[in-house]
C-alpha cells in the first residue's frame, strides 16, 4: 500500500505523551487537562486555557511498579498509565479527569491520587445507562466537574464559553471525519493506519495547533489517489487501542483498516455535539449517547446492530473484535458479540491483546488466517 | 491440638439435625410429587449436590463442640429447609417467577408477590457443598469464549446458564453490582432466556443524599416495570412487614456482633458468616430467619454468660475480607485447631446501614437503596478506595481482632488492585496481613494444600507460631495426623 510521507509528523506527535504541540500551548500559557476515558467529554476540558489530553504510554517497555499496586490481573492500558505516572511523565499536566467506567479506571484512580496525588483530580460519574434520570444525573456531574475547574483553573466552563467550544469541537470533528470518510472510497484514499494516527493526534494534541496539519494531510490525501492493493476491507471494534502498530500490522497482511468503532476510532466519537439548548445537557446528551462501551449496560443489541451497520456503510469484508486482555468488560461481551455477529453472516475475529505492541507474529498468522477465512 | 471431644449429647443433637435435614428433602418429595421430582433432577443434576448438605454438616461439626458445634448443625439444617422453600417455588415456575442478580435484595420483589430466584445462588451453595461442584460449569463458559480471566463466579453462574441448567425466566432484575464482569454477563443469561431486563444502576459516590434519591428512583422504576411485565403488584403494607422483619433480623444481628467482639469469642466462623450470608441475602423478611437468628444470638448469650468459648484454644481473633473461600468450607474449622484461630466476623457480615425506616413507602425505598448500595461488597467494590480500606481497621478494633485475612480471589480484579495499597496502610498500623492467594470457586486455581501452606507461611514468619506448638509444621497434616487436604476427596469417593 501507498503511505503519505507526512504521515511521519503524526508519528512523531505520537511518540511522547506529551508532545510537541502540547508544549507550545503550554509555552503559550494554556493549561493541559488529561483524561483517561472516551466518556470524559473532551469539550468541557476546552474551556479558556485548558486544553484536553488523552492520557496515553507511548513505547511502555514495562510496567513492574505498577504490578506491584495493581496486580497482574488488571488491564494493561490502566497499568502503563499508572507507570508512566510514577516515573513523572504526566506531572506537567493541570490535572486529571478519571471517569468510573470500570473496575480498572477506578482502581487506576486510586492508585494514582494514592501514589501520585495530582494537583487536580475529578472523577466523574457516568451512568450505565441513559434514559431521563439517567441525563439529569450526568448534566449535574458536568455541571459539577464544570465548577471544580473553574474553582481551580479560572476558567468559565458554561455558558456562552461553552457553546463556543462546542461550534469548535464540531468544527474541528468535521474536518477529521471527512478524512475519515475517504475510506469509504473504492479503493480508499487513505490507509486505516495513517487515519487513525490523525484520529489519535487529535486526542493528544491542542487541536487548533493541529488543524493546519489535519488539512494538509486532507489535501494530499485526496491528490494521492488511492492506497493501492489489498486483499480485505477490515472494520477494527472494541475497546481503547491507540498503539497504531497493531492497525498496521493488520494492513501489512492486506486487510485495510476502512472502519472503527473502538474506544479511541473515529465512530461515533466525531458526531456533531447538539449547539441549541444548555451546553452541559448538550455534552451529557452526546456521552450518553455514543453507542460504544459495554459499561453501557442495555445497550449490547444497539452496539451489534452498529458494528453491522458500520461495516455495511464502509463495505468491509470482516470485522475484528479487539480488547486489551482482562477487560472484563469487553472480555465477556467479546463471547456474545462474535457469536451474534456471525450469526448475522458478518465474518469475525476475535483478538485479544496487551496494550504495548507484542506477539507481532501472531497477529500476522491470526490476520493471514482470517483473511484467508473470508476468501480474499 | 484441640483435645476436646464432642460429647453424647454432641452426637444426639447431630442425629436430630440429620433428621431435620432428612425431612426437608423428604417435603421437597412430597411436595413435588416423585415424577415431577425426578424429571427436575435429570433437568438439574446439581439437585443431587444439594443431597450431600448432610456431609457438610459433618465436616463443620467435627472437632467442634457444645452450643458451637449445635450452631453449625443448626445453620445447616436450616439452610436447607429455606432452600426447599425456595426450590419449590421455582421449580413449579409459574408466572410469577422471576431471576434476581445477587446484589438485587428481594424484599421489593418479594413484596409484589413475585417468586424469586437469586441467580448467584448455586454458585455459592454448590462449591460450599462439594469443592469441585464449580469445575464443569466454569470449563462450559471457557469453552463458550468466556475469558478465563474473569471472576470464577460469574464464570460457574454463566456456566449453569449455557448448560440449560438454571431455571429459565422471562424476567430478569440485574445491576451493575458487583463487577463489571457480573454485570456484562447478564446480557448472555438475558439472550439464553430471551427475557426482558430490568437493570438498577447504582452511583459510583453513594454516600450522598443525591446517590440514595437517584437510587430510589431506580426503584422506583424497577417497580413499575414489574408491575409492567409481571403479574406482580406492588402491596407496600406486605413491603412494611418485610422490611420490619428484617429489621428485627438484624437487631438480633448487631446484639450477636456485641457479643462476638467479647474476648474470647463466644461464637464464631460460620453461624455468623454463612448465617448471614443465607439469611440476608437470600430470604430477608421471612420469620423463619429471624428466628434462626434469635436461636444463634441466644446461643451464644448462654455460652458468653457461662464463660464458655467458642473456640476452646482461642489464640487469635481474625476478620476475613472478601467473599469466605467457597470450595474450602473446612479451612476455618482446621485454622481453629490447627493455631486457635477464631474467625470473628467477615466483610460480607458486616453492615454499616443495616436497619430500615418504615414509616413511608418513600423511606423503605431509600433505606432499601442505602442497604443495597452500602452493603456487603456492594461498598467495597464500587466507590473509591477507602470504601475498602478504611471499613477493615473500622472492623478490625470494633471486634477486637489480632489480623486481617484477605481471600485474595484472582478473578476479583478490583479487590487485586488495592492489595498494596492495604499492605502498606497495615504496616502502617501494624495490623497483621495475610493475603491469601486462590480462586474462589475453583481449587485447581490453588488447592486446599496451597492455601494451607500460605496460612502456615504467614503465622510462623508474621504470627511467630508453630501449629500448637508442633515443630515442625507439616503443611499436609490437620487433627489426628489426618491428611487434611485430602479429606474432600474421601468425602467424594464415599459417596
């Protein structure tokens, strides 16, 4: 296949977890928030000089103390994090947003305020599911994280403020989910690896200082033309994946990455947030009702019938099931999911893996197989 | 070495209990009938675990004596009879049947009328009564692509889902207590059932009037959806009755929590934890459970003003954290002989918020939330960490106690991630720690040896003691030189 060569300025925005442009904004007395969870809401964490950073271990080669507080039963996404954390790599940030998502997210909270005390931590509640009530409860959770940062940060985070971060966050989301439309193309103008490492920049990066790069890989992503061969379209599901090696690995056996519906993808992250009405009931509205995480506890036939409709709209041959290993979560749901999508005649593989990149060989043998599996 | 044996009367009080157990199942015949009883057993093969609770009976008595000993005897038999109560009910199935997550209290359901079976229920009895009772049904949810990872629990509870051998309901009531693991899996019993759902969210900071009036709502939903799509109705004066017996349930209880905490303990180890554990859980409201608490509190007066001890050679006064090893039911009857280890109380006993106020169907709901919320594991696994952590010193100086045993279950991945972070609060407090490595439901995981050996390690190197002074301790040997960690298979090939 075909690789843009700029893409090799997202990789760099991807190696460290703070980055470059993370640094300018700081130089620029703007103030980095970190989180840890898709159902934080980015766009409150936009308010006056704050700026969002998902919270990632880029290159982790380990992690023993983080074993140690948290066994070696935990996720390994929760454990890298908390090493990272030890060693520092996160002390600049303003603070932290947790979310009580799941057994590991919280545990990774306690142990951090335990271990590391940062100098401004929230945990939000998000339900487990939606409804009226449901709403109401997360609209004053924001509400709540909402006067804490502005207590802490001074920043106003309702309002008129927050209805602009809205119209920019949507702004912004649109223009990555045009390029994330490009792989609807036969054949696709852009490879699943170079968009998911414009998807993760812009979870790990101010997005006003990454727009210009978003658009110029837009513009020559278009005058490109095209990937090149493969042998499948492949839609990647599941839980949080930000190691984009894995994704190319996948490709590197001919499976183009076309679709995601993945904690970190694109779908449905990037749908436009409601710009009428009380902006914090807007932001809750939109949490609650991306159809995601199974933390989400009546949601698993609209999750399925979204991977089928996703894979449908993108034309991939197969999907992929992938969880970092100990998710509980994804970990039974994964049994259910798999049997009920092949039932419904979608071809799947079910991967699990750990959050650093390993056990590249068989990846390669599980994707080859699956791939071959589907006939292409 | 506990050198006391038990006495004539010991063994008359254990034939009547045998007969008391024998006359239930002869009732669950009668009142079944024999063809409907054999089909259910070919339907449920794990009703013939159930006709071994004679055996476990036995091996809580021996070696223990006196109104101890009758405790343990009682609890059995009455275990037992609830539990024909409750089979009967289900096995006729009728439209008034319904499936309840184990963290779902009945008394709501109870009071609409409706029929209800704890889901959970068989995984916690059947390991209790044969060790590896677990072990089939966690290889059916492995083999059916369950992560072995997960809590074994919740693996044998899907196990006996997937095998077609939980009773089949077409109405569920789930939550999202205790773990995301037994929370996610009920999709996979709603879909087997194909069943409707109801599930009850609980807050993550319930310690707040916001958390108890957004649970109460919950409740107030769930209500109205049983009475939806059930023919339950909700008669809140049947609620008031419920929630007052249990009330007077657990007055009895905190009167025996008193008197446990004296030193030495006049009762201990399980009439106070699986009495709990069966009588709050499974049928709170019902006269019958009040009155086994009444026996066991007043039993336990007459030992306490008599000066006698539970545990005759009382060296050590333990809690145990976390769920009690369910296939090991002998561990804390060996513990008591093997080091004068008395298990005063455990963390699913111990209740914070345990009386209800009854005067509004407004407060009976919001009290009923706040149990359900601050009860028993439901605290220590949602919220943050010192739900956890500050509730085991809480309980360690209310009774009194010399260390803290943690049934390290290797599926509770929750539990796991603050292990260190207690380690290190317990030296802090110099508070002896003894983290017991294992599976709750599966002793292939780490065997009774394994667990005897942690003991053994912890109380020579932390405790500085010998087995009773033997020296030096053999790991493999329980009273009388009996091989102890064989024992549960000579019970197997004996029946």
């Amino acid at each position: 296949m075909n690789k843009y060569a700029g893409i090799s300025l997202f990789d760099d925005l991807l190696a460290e977890p703070l980055n470059r442009l993370v640094e300018q904004a700081m130089d620029e007395g703007r103030v980095p928030v970190g989180y840890t969870c898709s159902y934080v809401p980015e766009t409150l964490l936009s308010a006056g000089k704050l700026f969002p950073v998902r919270l990632r271990a880029p290159g982790i080669a380990g992690t023993e103390l983080a074993d140690t507080y948290m066994s070696n039963v935990i996720c390994s996404y929760t454990k890298s994090l908390l090493e990272f954390a030890l060693g520092g790599a996160y002390d600049r940030l303003g603070g932290v947003v947790f979310t009580a998502n799941c057994d590991h997210m919280r545990r990774l909270m306690d142990n951090l305020e335990y271990l590391r005390k940062p100098a401004f931590s929230h945990t939000l509640d998000v339900p487990h599911k939606r409804g009226g009530p449901a709403l109401e409860w997360f609209t004053e959770e924001l509400k709540m994280l909402a006067d804490k940062m502005s207590g802490h940060f001074g920043v106003s985070a309702s309002g008129a403020d927050l209805a602009a971060a809205i119209r920019s966050r949507n702004a912004f989301a649109d223009a990555i989910r045009a390029i994330g439309d490009l792989r609807k193309q036969e054949p696709p103008l852009i490879t699943g690896g170079e968009f998911h490492r414009v998807m993760i920049a812009s979870l790990v990066s101010p997005k006003d200082l990454l727009l210009p790069l978003v658009e110029d890989f837009h513009r020559k992503a278009v005058e490109r033309g095209g990937v090149g061969p493969y042998r499948a379209r492949i839609m990647v599901a599941g839980g949080e994946l930000d190691d984009l090696s894995f994704i190319d690995v996948i490709e590197s056996q001919g499976g183009l990455v076309v679709a995601d519906r993945f904690c970190t993808g694109s779908l449905p992250a990037l749908d436009p947030v409601s710009e009428t009405g009380d902006p914090l009931r807007a932001i809750a509205q939109h949490t609650l009702g991306k159809v995601l995480c199974p933390r989400m506890m009546e949601e698993f036939d609209e999750r399925e019938e979204a991977i089928r409709k996703t894979a449908h709209e993108y034309s991939a041959d197969g999907v992929i099931v992938q969880a970092i290993k100990f998710c509980d979560t994804w970990g039974v749901e994964g049994s259910t999911l798999t049997s009920a999508l092949r039932s419904a005649g979608v071809p799947v593989l079910r991967l699990e893996r750990e959050y650093r990149h390993g056990s590249e060989g068989q990846l390669r043998t599980r994707v080859q197989a699956f791939i071959e599996s589907m006939g292409k | 070495m506990n050198n006391i044996r038990p006495s004539a009367a010991d063994y008359l009080k254990h034939a009547k209990y045998f007969i008391h157990i024998l006359f239930s199942f002869t009732m669950l015949a009668a009142r079944r009938g024999p063809i409907s009883l054999l089909r259910d057993m070919r339907r449920y093969p794990w009703l013939f675990i159930l006709l071994r609770a004679p055996l476990l009976m036995g091996r809580l008595a021996a070696g223990r004596t006196g109104l101890y000993r009758e405790a343990n005897e009682l609890l059995i038999s009455f275990i037992v009879k609830q539990m024909i109560d409750v089979l009967v009910r289900t096995l006729k199935r009728d439209d008034t049947f319904i499936l309840h997550q184990e963290m779902v209290p009945p008394e709501i359901s109870t009071a609409m009328g409706l029929s209800v079976w704890p889901a959970e229920l068989l995984s916690i009895l059947l390991p209790l009564l044969d060790s590896h009772a677990a072990e089939a049904y966690i290889d059916r949810s492995e083999n059916e692509g369950i992560p072995p990872d997960i809590c074994s629990h919740v693996k044998m509870t899907l196990g006996i889902v997937l095998s077609g051998e939980m009773p089949p309901a077409s109405v569920i009531v789930s939550s999202n207590l205790p773990c995301d693991g037994n929370m996610t899996g009920y999709e996979i019993t709603r879909r087997k059932n194909n069943a409707k759902i109801f599930r009850l969210d609980i807050p993550f900071n319930f310690y707040n009037n916001r958390a108890v009036e957004y649970f109460a709502g919950e409740l107030k939903r769930m209500i109205a959806w049983l009475e939806e799509n059930t023919p339950g109705r909700m008669d809140w004066e049947r609620l008031r009755q419920i929630c007052e017996e249990r009330n007077r349930m657990a007055e009895k209880e905190i009167e025996l929590w008193e008197m446990i905490s004296a030193r030495p303990a006049p009762m201990a180890a399980e009439p106070v934890y699986l009495g709990h554990l069966w009588a709050f859980n499974a049928d709170p409201g019902n006269p019958a459970a009040t009155r086994f608490f009444h026996r066991i509190a007043d039993m336990t007066r007459r030992n306490l003003e008599s000066g006698v001890r539970a545990v005759p050679n009382e060296r050590f006064r333990a809690v145990l954290w976390n769920p009690p090893l369910l296939h090991f039911s002998e561990l804390f009857r060996w513990a008591e002989e093997a080091y004068g280890i008395t298990l005063v109380i455990d963390s699913m006993t111990y209740n914070s918020q345990p009386l209800i106020d009854t005067s509004t169907p407004d407060t009976m709901l919001r009290d009923l939330g706040k149990i359900i919320m601050q009860g028993p594991m439901a605290r220590h696994t949602r919220g943050p960490a010192e739900n956890y952590i500050d509730d085991i010193f809480r309980i360690y100086h209310r009774f009194n106690l010399d260390m803290v045993w943690v049934a390290g279950h290797i599926g509770c991945k929750n539990t796991m991630a603050l292990n260190q972070m207690l380690r290190e609060a317990c030296r802090e407090k110099g508070v002896p720690l003894l983290i017991i490595e294992y599976d709750l439901s599966d002793q292939r995981i780490c065997s009774h040896e394994g667990i005897i050996r942690q003991i053994d390690h912890f109380m020579q190197n932390v405790m500085k003691v010998n087995r009773n002074g033997e020296d030096p301790p053999d790991p493999r040997r329980g009273r009388e030189g009996k091989d102890f960690t064989t024992i549960h298979y000579a019970y197997r090939s004996e029946e």
